[in-house]
C-alpha cells in the first residue's frame, strides 16, 4: 500500500517505527494540557478529571474551570494548531510543527498568560521512567503532520467502536477517554465489588492514585500505540483483579493472545486493519474477554448488560 492510498483508509497504516519520535513528543505535550486540567478540576473517581476526549479534529480537554471563566485547549490534528479558548470570548493558538517539549510548553502556558489564565502545574512527566522536566526536555521534538493525523483518526475509529461497546453496559461504566499517562484511549466497566488494594509501583505516580483508581472490580479496555515491550500499536483487554482462569479464557478474534508480561489480552491493531471486518474483529475482541473477565468473576451479568439490540424507539 502506498502512502496515499494508506492515509485514504477508514482504519490507516500505523507502523509504529515510522513515527516513534513523534508519538514520544506527542505523548509529552499531551501531559503539559492534561496536566492543566488536573491542576484545575476538582478530583473525580478513577481520575476521570484528568483525561481528554476525542473530537472531530483531535483531541480536547473539554471546559476547564478558572474563576468565573472557563477555558478549553484543543489539539487539532487537521490543520495542526493547538488552541486555547476562553468563556470571554478571547482565543489564542500556535502551530503544531516540530518543537521541543521546553518550546511546546512554554507557548502553552505563555498562551495562557495572554488569556490570563494563571495555571500552574507540575513539571515532571507521569508514568514514564527517568523523567526529564518539561522546561528542560529539548530531545523530545519531532512532528511528523501526517503520521499525527493518522494517529487521531485510529483515536477516532476507535472511539466509535469503544462507545458502541459501552453502550451494551447498564452498570457503572467510565466515559471512553484518553488518559495521557500511558497514554491510552480506555473505557472500563465496573462489577460494582470493592477489589483487593492495588500493588502500585506505577513510576512517577503516587500509589495512592493507582489503589484509588482500582479501588472496585474492573474490566477495562482500549487502544495503545504501542512502546517499550510491544513496540506496535494494539488493542488490550484485562480484568483487575485477574480471575483465576483468565489467561487461557477462550477468546476471539484468533489473532489475539494474552501477554503474561502485561498480564492483559492483546489484539495486533495491524492484524484487525487487515481483517474483513475491522470493526466486527474488534468487537469480537472487546466482547468475548470482558465474557471471559465476568463470567471467571461471577459479576451479576444479568443486572450489569442489555441487550445490544434493544433500542429506545421513542422519547
């Protein structure tokens, strides 16, 4: 497949070596915006404050509080801009181009103070080992336009997929968001169980925000682009805590497998791409581990689910 033909696909080429500098520096300015809206909002379950959303152009973190005003900050990955937004009507943005992580955050927060909205945040990356301070991190800088748009319509097929999965779900149930620690695109379901306390040893992340985030029975699941042990993008499943079983669960597609390292189910984002019926095999997968996870869990699926065919036919 040739580059054009590659951009033109519902669900495009994301080889993970032809973009690695640019999802490393896009994994850091992700961290500068998400940190903005933690230092901003007040704490939800789970840390569901903290994520972004997918949009038809990128990535937002949705209003945030400041004062009597709110502001947003959009990534958009069509016409490369990241912009800031205020209640008042005011508005400010740069191009997304190649820049080092110290550039990229100093015109955030210089943006910011022309708008005046004074945030301040903390510097130090999340859940990356050997952290290098935002104002000091001049390795990270690459921004390939294209591969960053690529990136954002994988977010936003998989968005789709991952909301019509979770509309089969009547229990407790996160939105579908973009945590920027990992970062990943998750949706998790809830038994509605307190679970054991969470090890922690996440690095660069209290413990006390690990254990308050699996604080209950969980089966989670999204879209990584992929890094360090697997370095491609995937589709992952798991259940935490993990039933006894759930490894050698029976599950679909036939591609997928369970990764003892990561102790989650992988399905290859290549391998789906190429199937018949990319968003059938990915369905397949979300479907039959969360079955494997509840079931080997005994959750109440019958109080839990609907049936996904069942449609309100008037309000």
């Amino acid at each position: 497949m040739d580059l054009a033909s590659a951009d033109s696909a519902a669900w495009p080429e994301l080889p993970f070596e032809a973009w690695s500098d640019t999802r490393a520096a896009l994994h850091m300015w992700t961290q500068v915006v998400g940190k903005i809206r933690l230092a901003q909002c007040h704490w939800v379950n789970h840390s569901w404050h903290v994520t972004l959303y997918v949009t038809a152009r990128g990535l937002t973190t949705s209003p945030i509080p400041h004062g009597n005003r709110t502001f947003q900050i959009d990534f958009d990955f069509v016409d490369h801009r990241l912009t800031i937004q205020s209640s008042d009507g005011r508005s400010g943005s740069f191009a997304l181009e190649p820049q080092s992580v110290a550039t990229f955050y100093s015109r955030v927060m210089g943006t910011l103070r022309a708008l005046d909205l004074d945030v301040r945040i903390r510097t130090l990356p999340s859940e990356v080992a050997d952290p290098v301070s935002f104002d000091r991190d001049e390795a990270h800088r690459a921004y390939d336009p294209a591969y960053a748009n690529r990136y954002w319509r994988v977010l936003a097929h998989a968005d789709r997929i991952l909301k019509q999965f979770r509309a089969r779900f009547i229990g407790k149930c996160s939105p579908v968001h973009y945590f920027w620690g990992a970062p990943a695109l998750a949706v998790t379901r809830f038994s509605g169980r307190r679970a054991p306390r969470h090890p922690g040893g996440i690095p660069n992340l209290p413990d006390a925000v690990t254990r308050e985030a699996y604080s209950h029975e969980v089966s989670s699941c999204g879209f990584w682009a992929g890094g360090g042990q697997v370095p491609y993008a995937v589709f992952y499943s798991y259940a935490y805590p993990e039933p006894a079983g759930f490894p050698a669960a029976a599950i679909g597609p036939a591609s997928a497998f369970y990764s003892a390292d990561l102790h989650e189910f992988i399905l290859p984002y290549e391998a789906m791409r190429q199937s018949s019926d990319p968003d059938k095999t990915l369905l397949e997968f979300l479907q039959s581990t969360y079955s494997a996870a509840a079931n080997l869990a005994k959750w109440d699926r019958a109080a839990l689910e609907r049936d996904p065919f069942e449609k309100v036919q008037e309000l």
